[in-house]
C-alpha cells in the first residue's frame, strides 16, 4: 500500500476514534448529569434548610448556637448516617432490578425500606429523648448539655421524616424520576426562609419556632413525594401496597445494616471530632466555629453526593444489564467531572474564607475562628471531589462491608488519634482536629482508589444477577412467570 494512503487511513481511523470517545463521554455525561443534577439541587436546598435553621439560632445566642450544633453534629448525624446507610440498600437493590427489568419489584424493595428504617429509628429514638443526659454523661458543659437536649426534643418530628424521603429519594432516583425531589426540595427551602424569619424573628418563638419551619418545611417534600409516586407517576414500579414487603425481609435487613455501618463510620467521624472540640478550652467557641465549618463543607458535600448517587445508579444500573465495560468507562467520566467541581469550590472557599463565619454568628471570636479554618476546609471541599464518587461505586456494586473497613482503619485507626495527638498534645487546637480528620480522609481516598481498580467487574455482573433471581418475585403482570432479567 501507498505510504501516503496509509498515513491517510491511519489519520481518519484515528479521528473516528477521538470521536467516538467524545461520543461516549458525551452519552455518559448525559446520563450522569440526569441522576446528578436532581440529586444535588435536592441535597443542597435540603441541608441549606438545617444551614438556615443554625443561622437563624446563631443570632438568638451563642449558647443556643453551641446546644443546636452538637444535636446537630452529633444526635442527627448518628441516626441520619444509620438510615442513610440502611437506605442506601434501597438504593442497591432498585438500582439493579431497574437495570435487569425488574421493574415491580422496586415498589417492594421500597415498602421493605420503610419497616426497617421506621423500626430502626424507633428503637434510636431515646437518643433525642434523654439528649441533656446523654451530653452530660460525654463531658459536655452543664449549660450546653442542657441547650442540647431541649433542641433534642424539638428534633424528634424532623427526624422521623428520613425514614420516608431517604428511601423514596432512592427508589425514585434509581429510575431517573428525581427530578420532582429537586423541585420540592427547592420550594421547601424557599419557603423555610421566610417561616423560619416569621417564627424565629417576628414572633419571637425562639429555637422552638426555627425548629418548627424545619420540621415542618422537610415533611413538606414527603408529602409531595407521596404524592407522586401513590398518584401514578410510577405505574411500572409501583403496584400499590402488598404483603409481600414482608417476604426476604432478613436478607434486606442484613444488607441495610452493612450499608449502615458503611455510612456511619463516616458520617460519625465528623462528630467524634465535634466532641473533641467540646473539650477544650473556651469550649462555645470551639463547637460553634468547627460546626459552622462542617456544615459549610457538608453543604458543599451535598453536591458530591449528588454525584455519589449517580454513581451508584450508574454502576448498579450497568451491573443489572450485565455490562462489567461500561460500569468502568463511568467510573471515569463520573471521577473527572466530580474532581473538576471540587477544584472550583476549592478555589471559591480559599477566596471567601475569611468573611464565611459572620454569616452564622455576630461573635467576633466564633468568626475569627471559622476564618482560621478556612485553608483546611477548602483541603477538605477539594477531597469531597473524589471520595464520595468511590463510595456511590461501592453502593452500587453492594461493596457496602469493604468500604466499611476501610472507613474503620482509615478514621477511627488514622484520622481521629492523629487529630487528638495535635489536637491536644501539640496543642493545635481546632486545627489540629481538622487536620487529623483529613489525614483520615486522604487514607480513605487512596484506599478506594485501590479497591475500584483492583475490583473484578465481571464477577461483580454475576454477582448482582444472581441476587436479582434469589429474591425475584412473580409479578401479577408477569404472565410468563420467568426472571426478566
């Protein structure tokens, strides 16, 4: 053949092969974006909700401020990350019978949800009870533990709403119809601004009125999605009540709890630390300046976990098809563009660091100490970029028990007795807590970096197909009684 023909050739095979990547990635980002975007909107308004909430009781006292933030960071933090976990099983399991065609089998996955998560949260229930004990038995000043445990108590109507829209944000997500959670969730927090100014502000209802616009404005987006989904917005998927939610109930149970104990781990790492910050000297200061930066860096995480949601749709949706090649090639796109992200709201909280803290307080010294932070948040906002795509990955695999190991060493092993060595012998302070629980974090990064690299998707295909069969059953519409998938 002619040398310049096959320079020819080899130019346009080679065109047609960054094409077709770019159509790839294109198609990808198409389907990511379509889980993630909802997802995030609904997250951030969400938690901006509890963010607007701890504004408003930052400007009652500092003392209000100190009692809401360990309810907040510690109470609600140990019994959200257990339901987020065990919901994440939700999340599992629709995500594969949605990929395998399993369609009205995802109405029983959800409603199998619901007993669970309602049981589970009961039975945690004397957490927010018996809250001013509870901080007392820790350590915690007298005064704080007893701010504490009267917002606790104020806490237990907002609570029992995880139960529901964790779950129906899972099921709905899974089959790409969140896009009504986003705009629920974005009129809540419209309207939670005003309520909470009009209890709090003109009424003069104190932390018992913020609580209240919160309570009230989080069961609005429950509601809205009952709405939806028993008003026949999902007739694939939801076939209406059934005893059969009752059937295999152990198998989710033991799959929610290692979905529990995953995200727990995690989610309980930011609150050991806020109680090593309660110890220390001039210890208001301490609490309300820490939690003020670990709801800025978790409202900013909502975005990730936007992204870890579609990751997990993503990876579970492919593995109920059988595709081990496209579980892969998204992981790609989904890390890429999440990192890409992360850099952008590094830059940002780098540059606006030093004036965050007056947004939540009119303390000088609470201000100046959220400044003091602001570097290693903006460390921690750029780490949010990567780890939590690695955990939807894990979801979505039904890794939960590996990613919970690893959550184990790489935290409570690492990251919180090198935050207390610096914390309080090194005499870091504040900072050096933060800096242990990066230290921690970094770990955890690397660590399922190494498990979605080293992980066998092929077996992981096989694997999923065969828990769809083992807890497939016949639907009243399956007139050939056979396992589509």
């Amino acid at each position: 053949m002619d040398k310049g023909i096959e320079e020819r050739l080899l130019t346009k095979s080679g065109e047609e092969d960054v094409g077709d990547l770019k159509g790839r990635v294109l198609d990808e980002s198409k389907k990511i974006w379509k889980v993630a975007l909802p997802g995030i909107l609904a997250r951030v308004a969400s938690f901006g909700s509890i963010v607007v909430t701890q504004s408003f009781i930052g400007h009652i006292s500092e003392l209000d401020l100190a009692g809401y933030a360990l309810v907040q960071t510690l109470s609600v933090r140990f019994v959200n990350g257990i339901l987020i976990g065990m919901s994440s099983a939700t999340e599992t399991l629709c995500g594969q019978a949605y990929g395998a065609g399993q369609y009205h089998m995802m109405g029983i996955y959800l409603q199998r949800s619901w007993i669970v998560d309602f049981l589970t949260l009961t039975i945690l229930l004397p957490v927010f009870v018996f809250g001013t004990e509870i901080f007392k038995l820790l350590g915690q000043k007298h005064d704080i533990s007893r701010s504490a445990g009267y917002t606790s108590l104020w806490f237990i109507p907002f609570i029992y709403n995880f139960v529901f829209s964790l779950t129906n944000q899972m099921y709905l997500q899974a089959q790409q119809k969140n896009m009504i959670i986003a705009w629920l969730s974005i009129v809540q927090f419209i309207m939670h601004i005003p309520l909470s100014w009009l209890l709090v502000m003109k009424l003069d209802f104190g932390v018992a009125g913020a609580m209240i616009a919160l309570s009230a404005s989080s069961w609005f987006v429950v509601i809205g999605e009952f709405v939806y989904i028993f008003g026949g917005w999902c007739p694939q998927t939801w076939k209406g009540f059934t005893i059969a939610a009752l059937n295999d109930i152990w198998p989710v149970v033991k799959l929610s709890v290692a979905s529990g104990v995953m995200v727990c781990l995690e989610l309980w790492y930011n609150a050991v630390l806020v109680l090593l910050a309660g110890y220390m000297k001039n210890a208001e200061v301490a609490i309300s300046a820490f939690s003020i930066c670990l709801n800025i860096n978790g409202w900013e995480f909502m975005i990730s976990l936007g992204f870890l949601g579609a990751a997990c749709v993503r990876v579970a949706n492919e593995l109920g098809r059988g595709n081990a090649k496209a579980v892969k090639f998204s992981i790609k796109v989904l890390l890429t563009t999440s990192v890409a992200i992360g850099v952008l709201f590094w830059i940002l909280t780098l540059i606006f660091g030093n004036k965050i803290g007056y947004l939540f307080t009119d303390e000088k010294e609470v201000a100046d100490s959220v400044s003091s932070l602001s570097i290693l948040l903006g460390i921690s906002v750029l780490l949010n970029g990567i780890y939590p795509v690695l955990s939807g990955v894990a979801v979505g695999a039904g890794l939960q028990s590996t990613v919970a190991i690893i959550n184990l060493v790489c935290f409570y092993l690492i990251g919180i007795p090198i935050g207390a060595l610096l914390g309080y012998v090194a005499h870091l302070q504040v900072t050096g807590i933060w800096i242990g629980m990066i230290c921690g974090v970094v770990t955890q990064t690397l660590a399922l970096c190494f498990m979605a690299w080293k992980t066998n998707w092929d077996k992981e295909v096989e694997k999923a197909s065969e828990r769809l069969h083992r807890w497939y059953l016949k639907s009243s519409d399956d007139t050939t009684g056979q396992n589509p998938a």
